[in-house]
C-alpha cells in the first residue's frame, strides 16, 4: 500500500514538472426549482420538473446526467406521481434543447437512434421511462396530443394510464401495451415485463406503434425525447448515468433526404472594455440542404448577449441557440448563411470552443 502510494506520488510530481494538468470537470449542479433546468454536453436540457406536489426535490445534475438527491413527500399511488425529473431532446414548453432538429415531421424521420442507463433504489415506489411526445403541429408549447410512454422499470403498486390492451414486441423486446387518456392527451404505454438497466433503441419503433393504433399519423411531428423517472413516494437516488438521442431525417443523416450533413464555423470577434460583437458564419460542407438551419454552442463564463441579427439567439448566456429566420433558414450545399451578435463580458474575453448545426458537431474554419 505505502509502495504504492509512494510510486503514485512520483508520477504526479513528475507530471507537475511537465507543466501537464488534468482537464477541468464541469461541477455538479443541484435544482431545487421546481421547473429548475440546465443543460449538459452543449445538446440536452435536465429538468426537475416537479408538478405534483408542493414537497421539496432536488436533482444533482452531472456531465451525463441527473440523480435525484432530495424526494420529500408521497402521493397516492392510484393516482398522478410527484413529478418527472428528466433529460430530453427537443422541445418542453418553449424549452429547447441546444441545437436541436425537434419538432421534426415523422415522414420525414428516417432513425431516431438513443441510449440511456438507469441506477435504480429499492426502497421508493417509481417508474422508470422514457416520454416521447407526438403532435399534429410542430409546437414548442403546452401539451401535445399523444404520449407514448416506455417503463424501464416499476416498483410499488403503480400502472399506466388506462388499461392494458395487449402485448406487443417492439424492437426485439417484449411488453405490456397500455392505452387510455389523462384528460389532457392519449397516452400510450409499453411495460416491461422485468426490470431494464440500459438499452439502445430506435424511438421510431414505438412511434410506428402508436400510428398503427390510430394514435398518431405519419404527417405529424416528434416534439421530445425524454428520459427519466415518475415517484409516487421517496425517489432519492434515483438516476440516470447516460443518455443519448438523435433525430436523423431523410437519408438517415440530419440534413436531408439522401445526404450527408457536414458544416463548418467562422467566428470572428471584435473586442473593446466590457464589450464585443460577433459575426458567425455557417457553411454547409455537406451534400444535403439544411432547411431551418439551428447553430448551438456556449458562451465562455462572463459572457452574455444583448441584441443579435439574422438570426434569433437564446438564452442570453451558457448554452445559447442561433436560429435562423424566416429569410435565412435555409443553407444548400456549398452555402453559407452569416448572422451577428453583439454583448458584454467580465474577465478575459475567449470565443466559444465547439459549435453544432442542428445536432451534428461542426468544423472550424
């Protein structure tokens, strides 16, 4: 142990002589809000999202996710749970997630690739699930019209809306098909017979679903992809571990039918005390038109945007989304559309060090 212990010292001094230090781990976040959110990676949004009671919880949210770290308070479990802390891509009233390509048509949806790995408690009364929301119109807002549900996992005497209607095998598993209304919208549930840690799937799979049981039509459009988990009672340490999600379109890329999406970003920068403006142009390397062009990226600490143009920039600081306009949203191949921001900063003034155009990450110029 000491010997060991001794080695490692070395090594370290070692590595302190070479002028070599460990990269910097983004810090965890703790919410209490109870609409509190944050975002992860540049590309997905954490909520806390605790509708159902007035009792106090609070996620830890880190680099790939969120554990529930305070779950006070219990519900009936015969009815509505506590809340839905989650992770999502796309939309969530008016939330959306960094660079996103939701809303999306479902015809023109080719692969909705995601990942996701849960640690489970024993002593609460949950779900585990994914929510993917559907709408016959591409909102942002409020509450869509169809919900498909899929539990990982459930413990205590809990079950979906409505009632079972059958089984089902969905991309190569087995499960309970539940369906029936909140009073707000369909709801469309697959349980899993026993409990499921992790797994990759196609979310397209259990959309189909839902259209070949006249919940949903093909003209209509994905909002979100969420991923977390409904207690009834208690919930603390509760997580998720990893998540992914990806919406491709068209040819199975996210820029178009039968091509590829390929980008790149020029930034350049113009500074004066407490002060700078940005012009940002995005060129489309690839084969395939970009249409409603989205460019996400973070603003350095200290940074924060006043007024931009040729473009829509939200929030105004951290994790922001340029938007381009009814005039500009469209970039074809070999293209190149140019929006500007100007705002302030504290500190020393540095350009953001990644952009990704509408999920796909982008070269720099």
């Amino acid at each position: 142990m000491h010997r060991v212990l001794g080695a490692l010292l070395v090594a370290l001094a070692a590595v302190a002589a070479l002028g070599v230090t460990a990269p910097k781990a983004r810090a965890d976040t703790t919410i209490c809000e109870q609409y509190g959110t944050t975002t992860i990676q540049g590309r997905y949004v954490v909520q806390n999202n605790r509708w159902g009671t007035s009792a106090t919880q609070c996620i830890t949210v880190t680099d790939s996710g969120f554990r529930i770290s305070q779950a006070d308070g219990s519900v009936p479990t015969n009815g509505a749970p506590k809340s839905y802390p989650s992770v999502y891509n796309g939309c969530h009233y008016t939330n959306c997630s960094p660079g996103t390509s939701l809303p999306a048509r479902l015809s023109g949806i080719s692969s909705a690739p995601t990942s996701i790995s849960y640690t489970y408690v024993s002593d609460a009364v949950y779900d585990a699930a994914y929510d993917i929301w559907l709408d016959p119109t591409p909102r942002t807002d409020g509450v869509n019209k169809t919900e498909i549900m899929v539990w990982f996992n459930k413990v205590g005497p809990i079950q979906p809306v409505g009632s079972q209607v059958g089984t089902a095998t969905v991309a190569g598993r087995s499960w309970q098909v539940w369906s029936g209304s909140n009073g707000s919208n369909d709801v469309l549930s697959f349980v899993a017979p026993s409990a499921i840690g992790s797994w990759s799937f196609d979310v397209m799979d259990f959309v189909r679903q839902a259209i070949s049981r006249g919940l949903a039509q093909s003209s209509w459009y994905l909002t979100s992809v969420q991923a977390g988990f409904e207690p009834w009672q208690n919930g603390t340490g509760l997580a998720v571990t990893s998540f992914s999600s990806t919406v491709n379109t068209g040819g199975g890329t996210p820029g178009g039918p039968g091509g590829t999406l390929a980008c790149k970003v020029a930034y350049t920068a113009g500074t004066w005390q407490g002060g700078f403006t940005a012009d940002v142009t995005v060129s489309n390397t690839g084969t395939s038109a970009v249409d409603g062009w989205k460019l996400a990226f973070t603003l350095p600490s200290g940074q924060r945007i006043t007024n931009a143009w040729n473009a829509t920039v939200s929030p105004s600081s951290g994790a922001v989304t340029a938007t381009g306009l009814a005039h500009n949203s469209q970039i074809a191949p070999g293209a190149s559309q140019t929006f500007g921001f100007q705002g302030t900063y504290s500190g020393t003034f540095a350009k953001p060090d990644a952009f990704s155009l509408n999920g796909t990450a982008c070269s720099g110029a």
